[in-house]
C-alpha cells in the first residue's frame, strides 16, 4: 500500500508539475519571445526600409516627394517604438539594443544633413546619405539581425520545451497502473475477491491520467508543428525576402546617387535580387517560400511576387543602361517614377504583396500557438484532483483487507 501511495504520488506531482511547466513554454511562445520575435523583425524591417527609402528620396532635386517623406518618419517611429517593445519585453541581447539605441540617432542625424544639403544644391550631400547607409548597414542592421535570430532562438526553444514528451510522467504512470493490475492480482490470490473496488477505482484513475497525458501532448505537439509548419517557418522566409527587396530597392538608388562609382552598390543589387529567385527555380528565398506554402492564397501571393521580381530586373536593365548611356535624367524616372512600368511601382507592388503573405502566415501560426496553449486546459486542476481520488482509492482499497486481517 505505501508503494502504490508513494508511486500515485510521484506519478500526480510528475503530471502536474510537467504539464505546468510545459503550458508555461507554450503561453511564453505567444505572449513573450513570439512577441518579441515580431517586434525584432518589425524592427528590422523598418530600418532596412528608411534606409532604402532615405536613397530613393535623395534622387528627386530639392525637395523630395511628401510620401517619400513621411514614409521615412514612419520607418524611424517604427523603429524607435519596435526597440522599445523589445528593451521593456526582456530581449536576451542587451547589446545589440543599446547597439541600436545609440547609433540610431547618429544615422538620422546623418540623413538630414544630407537632406539639408541636397536641398540647396550642394554635392557634398551625397557623401553624408552614403555615411549614413554605411552605418545603417554595417552597424545597424547586423545587430538588428543579431536581435531577431536571438528572440527566434529564444521561440524554438520555448515550442520546443511545450512540445517535448513528458516522458517521466508517463513512465511512471504507467509503471503505477502495472503495478495497481499486479497488486490487485495478488490480493485475489490471498484474499479469494475477485475486484476490490478501491484499487479498481484507482486503476481506472491512473488509466485515465496516463491517456490524458499522453493525448495532450500528442494534440500539443501537433499544434505546435503546424505553427512552425504552417506559420513560423513561411514567415521566416517572406520576412527575409521582403528585407533582401528592401535592400535591393536601396542599392538601386545608391548606385544612382554615386553618379559612376557605385559599382559595389549594383553588384550588391545583383546579389540580393539574386538571393530572392534563383536560376534554378528551388534555392531562392521566393522559391523557397513557394514550395513551403500550405495555403493557396499564400501561394498565390509568392507566385506574384516572383512575377514582380523579374518584371523589376527588366526594367533596372533598362534603367543601368540609361544611366550607363549618360541619360540620368532618364534613369532617374525609371527608378522613382510613378508610371506602371518604373521601378518604384513594381517595388511598392511587390513590397505590399510580401507584407500582404507575411501578414496572412503570422495570423496562422498565432492561431496554431493559441490551439497548443489551450490543449494544456485543465491539465494542472484536473491533474490534482484525480491525484486525490487515485490515492484515496488506493488507501480504501487495502484498508479494508488491512481491516478484516486484524
């Protein structure tokens, strides 16, 4: 009787206990480094689209467009308020946000002194916005990425740690009901009863608890694979296609502004364009996130973006040779005008497009974080309860032989 008690305990404390600590993972993935992940990759995305939106503008003489502007101003508060979520969430990497804290104010101060500049006719402008996407670039934005790859890390293994098996409470619950079958055997052969209620009651309760842990995890785990399936993993990658266009859109620009020695920006240009649809139609980032699209629209939605990617390096073929050609003024309108066919049409196009897919994969894999959270309801209130009823069966159970034998 004292195993059999000793050993329902361990197996009630073991459920609870695990299950506790696995509903906790769960409720973390959602509400603290998922939170954190879309607030570092908000962050990132919004930098690498000032930057590219501080180049663009820099092309128009004098004044540039009011929704290039405010565009601009938009990105840096979106910035200042996603490093903000995740200083005051807890972000692992401290560093990189008090990286970003501090050089942040830099680059913006860099931008409008080669804003002011280019207002009033002066070449030295472009050496300033060409500072600033140095910084942008070779500071900002890797520790940006350093962040995102921390918090990403940080949901891994949080959905990870939901989705384990709980192996301890089900091996000890089922070495319980061995045990409970073994016990009740051996009283029928001593005492000629058939059934003692007690233990009965208490096998069925260990029964129950060892199904309802083992189901419970199965349902966690596939809800927690679906998220990651279905959400994390197609987000990951539209994320780091959107930021690769970003990036491409800010090259273009950058080429132009060197006027004849932005070689390194086109090559990058070609490297970026290049990272988003391969030759080989599997390995690029849009073919990639093709192939792992489970929802038609998503699908659909990656089929035009990569139709605007090829549409766009037809025309920054057009646009290198006009430039190349000594038409400036001509490439210029190509890169930033408003017709169907200019770049920062089928950029904008494409960005919303991207934005659009991203959008639609997040709400899955919320959808699929909140199902594994849920699935874990009940489990420590119900845990404790048959813990109760299966000990208090045990101790009926051979109290009642303890009785007749004294």
């Amino acid at each position: 009787m004292l195993v059999l008690l000793l050993a329902g305990l361990l197996a009630g404390i073991a459920w609870v206990i695990g299950s506790s600590q696995r509903s906790s993972s769960a409720g973390g993935a959602r509400t603290g480094s998922g939170e954190l992940a879309v607030q570092a990759q908000e962050l990132y995305r919004a930098l690498s689209d000032a930057d590219a939106t501080a180049a663009i503008a820099f092309l128009s003489s004098g004044v540039e467009p009011a929704e290039l502007r405010t565009r601009y101003q938009s990105d840096v508060s979106a910035a200042t308020a996603a490093l903000a979520a995740v200083a005051n969430g807890g972000a692992s990497d401290k560093t990189a946000i008090q990286q970003i804290s501090a050089q942040l104010p830099v680059y913006t101060g860099l931008v409008e002194t080669a804003r002011s500049y280019n207002r009033q006719g002066y070449p030295v402008g472009s050496a300033y916005l060409r500072e600033a996407s140095g910084l942008m670039r070779g500071q900002l934005l890797p520790a940006a990425q350093r962040l995102y790859d921390s918090e990403t890390t940080a949901l891994k293994n949080e959905r990870d740690a939901a989705a384990s098996l709980p192996w301890l409470a089900l091996l000890i619950g089922i070495g319980l009901v061995v045990g409970l079958i073994r016990a009740q055997v051996r009283l029928s052969r001593q005492t000629h009863r058939t059934i003692n209620l007690g233990l009965l009651a208490a096998t069925l309760v260990a029964v129950v608890m060892v199904m309802w842990n083992g189901i419970g995890w199965a349902a966690v785990a596939t809800h927690i694979g679906a998220a990651n399936r279905e959400g994390s993993r197609q987000v990951e990658l539209l994320a780091k296609a959107r930021i690769a266009a970003l990036t491409a859109r800010g090259d273009e620009a950058l080429t132009l502004v060197a006027r004849g020695s932005g070689a390194a920006f086109e090559k990058d240009y070609v490297v970026q364009l290049g990272a988003l649809v391969n030759g080989d139609n599997r390995s690029g980032l849009l073919n990639r996130a093709r192939a792992a699209a489970t929802d038609g629209s998503v699908r659909a939605s990656v089929d035009t973006a990569i139709s605007d990617v090829n549409a766009w390096l037809a025309v920054h073929k057009k646009l290198r040779a006009a430039d190349d050609g000594g038409d400036f003024p001509g490439a210029v309108k190509l890169a930033i005008g408003g017709e169907t066919d200019s770049a920062a049409t089928i950029f904008n196009r494409l960005d919303g497009v991207l934005a659009q897919a991203i959008h639609a994969t997040s709400a899955v894999s919320d959808k699929r974080g909140a199902e594994a959270a849920g699935a874990f309801g009940g489990q420590t209130g119900g845990g404790v309860f048959l813990t109760i009823v299966l000990l208090a069966g045990i101790g009926v159970g051979y109290q009642q032989r303890i009785a007749e034998y004294r």
